[in-house]
C-alpha cells in the first residue's frame, strides 16, 4: 500500500460560510464535490487544498485528515491486523470513493480511501 495524497479535513459549523472566509481570503477555489458536507478547496497556483467538513453522511466522525492510497483493501487489512480501532468500516460510499476511517493511537481519526472508477 502506498500513500498517494493527504488532504487536511477542517470540521466547520457551516460549510458555505467557511467556504466564503477561505475563497475571500486565502483566494482557494472550489472544487464541486456536489456535496452540501464536504467541499474541497484548492490553490488555482499551486494545488495546495483543503476539505471543509461539517459531517460525514455514513461515518459516525469527523476525520482529521483524508489518505489517497493505492490499495485501500490492504490498507484496511493492515490496519486491522496492527489492532487500530476501526472507526468506520471499510465501505463503497455513494459519492465513488471506497474508505474506512481508523483511530491512531493517538486518537486522530484519518479516514483512508481510494476514488472508485
């Protein structure tokens, strides 16, 4: 398994308003994930990103970071093997990413995916 991105994931109270403050400010645009709980905010210059999240439509937290892998089954199988709590199971989520979200033993919750398709 292999990393292939990591993108830091803000919980916000509210998405749009957050979504002003980052666009209006830090000049990010967004990229439409055509979801009102998630958006994806991104550097036009040099793709630096982050995701504004209120909730998580299936997962019972908020992750602190998401990971891109290559293989997110044996990335699950890993994790399950070291003994990490598995806070979500892995999953073929409707908005075409398959994911599962595992605590480390620092408490952090990273939700660990791989886009379908």
């Amino acid at each position: 398994m292999r990393v292939m991105g990591i993108i830091a994931d803000l919980h916000v109270d509210d998405v749009e308003s957050a979504r002003d403050f980052y666009t209006g400010f830090l000049g990010l645009e967004e990229q439409g994930l055509g979801l009102d709980w998630v958006t994806r905010l991104r550097s036009p210059e040099t793709g630096a990103a982050v995701q504004l999240v209120s909730r998580d439509a299936t997962a019972p937290e908020v992750p602190v970071v998401s990971v891109m892998v290559d293989d997110v089954d044996a990335a699950y199988e890993i994790a399950v093997r070291r003994g990490y709590e598995i806070v979500h199971p892995l999953a073929d989520e409707t908005w075409g990413v398959r994911r599962f979200f595992v605590r480390a033993p620092d408490g952090t919750v990273l939700n660990i995916l791989r886009h379908r398709g």
